[in-house]
C-alpha cells in the first residue's frame, strides 16, 4: 500500500500535483443568472452547468450559447437546494477516466479499481459504456492519475473510507485535468466492487469505526489484507439500459444529465468477449452487436449515418457497428464521435468476425470456430 504520513511521500504527491500543471479547467459556482452569464462571456463557449446537490446531473448540461445558458441556468438554480450552480468550461470530447481510491486512519491508501468510459466527455458516466479496468491509459498515463487520486484524498481531507476521482485525458495533447471528486462511496463504487470483489463499502464501514486496510481481510482471496490491491486479469464491461419508450416527450439525446434506468455488467477475459455479453444481455430486441434492430442502422443513407454516429444516444453504437460494417475507416469515425480508436479496432474485429460467418449454419461451425467466436462476443 501506498501511505501518506511521511515526509517523502508527501514530497512525491506535491511533485506530482506540480507536474500536471493547471489540474482543473476555468470554473466559478454563481448564484444568479447574470453572473453565469457573464462568467460564460468571459471563459467563452460550450460551457457546462452543474447544479449544486442535485443527483445524476440533472438540472445541468452543455450550452452552446446565451440562450441556451438562460434556459439551463435557471433551471439548474431552481432544481438546486441553495440556489448554486457551477459553470464551466466545456471540454466534450476528451477522454474520461475514474479511479476508486480508499484511504484509512493511519495514511495507507489503495486504488481499487480503475474505469474508462467508452463515449468520451459530455456523456453521463451513468449513461456511457464503462469498461474496467481502464484499456487505452499507458503505465506513465496511468500511474500519473493513480498517484494524483491519492494526493487529492489527502488534500481534500479525507480521513478514511473510499472516494472517486474523475479524471480527463486531452487525446490530442494528452493534458490531464480534473473532472470532480467525490468524497464517499459513490454509483460508480457499485461497479468497482463487482468488477474486482472488494467490498468497498463494507470496507469503508469498518474503516469509519477503526479499522485500519491491514486489519481488513480481503473476502476473495481470504488470506491477504485489504491493503493490497486488487489486481483482475479479465475485463468488466457495463452497459446502460434506457427506457425512452415509457417517458414520451423526453429527448433521447444523451448529455451530462443522467438517463438510464438501468445497467449490465458483463465479464470476459477479453473487451470483446465482456463486451458481447453485455450487449447480448440488454433484452431490448437486438442480438447482440448485430444490425437490422428497432433503430434501422442497416437504411441509412451515409449521410444520415454520419449523423448518427456523431449524435450521443443509447443506439449510437449500433450506428457505430453500422459503419464499421460498410468499412468506413477507423479515423473517420473517431473524429465524428470521439470514441478512442483502440475500441473502434476492438468493436471492428467483433463484426468482421461476426460477417465471415454470415449465412452459416450451426452445424458448419466446428469446436474451434465456436471458441472463437465466443471469445469475440458473437
């Protein structure tokens, strides 16, 4: 475990703080609409609007001029409890990434889990595709946002329990910034757990009366301590699941604001496989990754597709798979949605696999062919 009460330790998160430069974006927390207003003049547009204490997002989301901020603002300031909203400056369309970081009495700190969303900023983490632990980071990258989870538990004066850091990742010049932090078990601790079988929350619930990590024996493995940190050598992927049909009127267009109802987790040993059995899972009308559902992918022209693609919804990665099947190139998907490439070529390799086999049948699919079309989710 890592521990935070000597003087080198302390000395290294400082190092580390100093060297990601500027680790938030410009923000200020308003209370009126006129200083959102003139606080979004001065940063310049997108901004973002996050009320203060209200859940999942709602009563915030992206504006893209003063209109919009006027409709959004007002209505983030009347949903929140004291009348506060943050506004900031907008940064859709960088990478996302979360740490679940622990911390005890004594110092010791853990990383749980590490998450990355497949839809890059600008979609809920609750709405996004989640994948764990995290695919696309590089071990600079990674032990970068490791080290800077635990410097922030220290600065922000957690004193034991767990916390959840999101970070964002500029895919262009790889500048890291802070999204937020939240000081408690949060949703996305619901999934760290699962994903590696530390219970977090019952951790943090004996850490609250005590207990230090060392003390906590690690219910998987039953003989190490819960100061270890959990290591999986599979992937976890999580889908969410919407229910738009049963709210007529409500704009499907997923933003900041949270909207799913639901979610599926799904375990591989690769991305492919978890990510085949989370889809598969869904029950909304879709085999799998396959085209040809309820959203019509198959008829688009590739203008209408295009747009699609480029449009954050629950179906977007069926439009995705639509166009990597009519061969459109990696890139140009990537600068249309902003999805990493690295899961573009992932998703790829599932439907150049699933089109070989097209038109078969069952009885011409031999043992080896089956394991490996299940180990790229077919």
């Amino acid at each position: 475990p890592s521990t935070i009460d000597k003087a080198e330790d302390r000395q290294m998160f400082k190092d580390t703080m100093e060297k990601l430069g500027e680790p938030v974006i410009p923000s200020k927390v308003v209370e009126s609409l006129s200083d959102a207003l003139a606080f979004a003049g001065e940063i310049g547009y997108p901004v973002i609007v996050r009320p203060a204490f209200t859940l999942g997002g709602s009563g915030g989301g992206i504006v893209n001029n003063q209109e919009e901020l006027r409709e959004v603002a007002a209505n983030g300031l009347a949903l929140s409890p004291i009348t506060q909203i943050l506004v900031e400056k907008s940064i859709a369309g960088w990478k996302e990434i979360e740490f679940e970081v622990m911390r005890d009495s004594k110092g010791n700190t853990i990383t749980v889990c590490s998450m990355e969303n497949l839809d890059p900023v600008g979609v809920h983490t609750g709405d996004s595709i989640t994948v764990a632990p995290a695919q696309t980071l590089s071990d600079l990258e990674y032990q970068r946002m490791r080290v800077a989870s635990l410097a922030i538990l220290e600065k922000i004066g957690v004193e034991t329990g767990g916390s959840n850091v999101q970070f964002a990742v500029n895919p262009q010049t790889g500048r890291l910034i802070v999204i937020e932090m939240n000081p408690r078990v949060s949703r996305s601790s619901a999934l760290a757990s699962k994903a590696t079988g530390f219970p977090i929350a019952k951790a943090a619930a004996r850490l609250a009366v005590g207990y230090t990590l060392d003390e906590i024996v690690n219910d998987i493995t039953k003989a190490t301590p819960a100061c270890f940190e959990p290591t999986i050598d599979y992937c976890v992927v999580k889908v969410p699941r919407f229910a738009f049909e049963k709210f007529k009127g409500t704009d499907p267009t997923l933003t900041t604001r949270m909207k799913a109802v639901g979610e599926i987790m799904a375990i591989g040993r690769t991305f492919e496989e978890a990510f085949g059995k989370a889809m598969r899972s869904l029950e909304d009308g879709h085999q799998g990754i396959c085209a040809g559902g309820k959203e019509g992918a198959d008829k688009l022209s590739d203008d209408e597709l295009a747009q699609a693609v480029g449009t954050p919804t629950e179906h977007r990665i069926f439009f995705v798979v639509e166009a990597l099947r009519r061969g459109w190139d990696i890139t140009r998907i990537h600068a249309i949605c902003g999805i990493d490439p690295w899961y573009l070529n992932r998703i790829n390799d599932m439907v150049q696999v699933q089109e070989s086999i097209r038109g078969l049948r069952v009885e011409d699919i031999d043992a080896d062919a089956m394991r490996l079309l299940k180990q790229y989710g077919t």
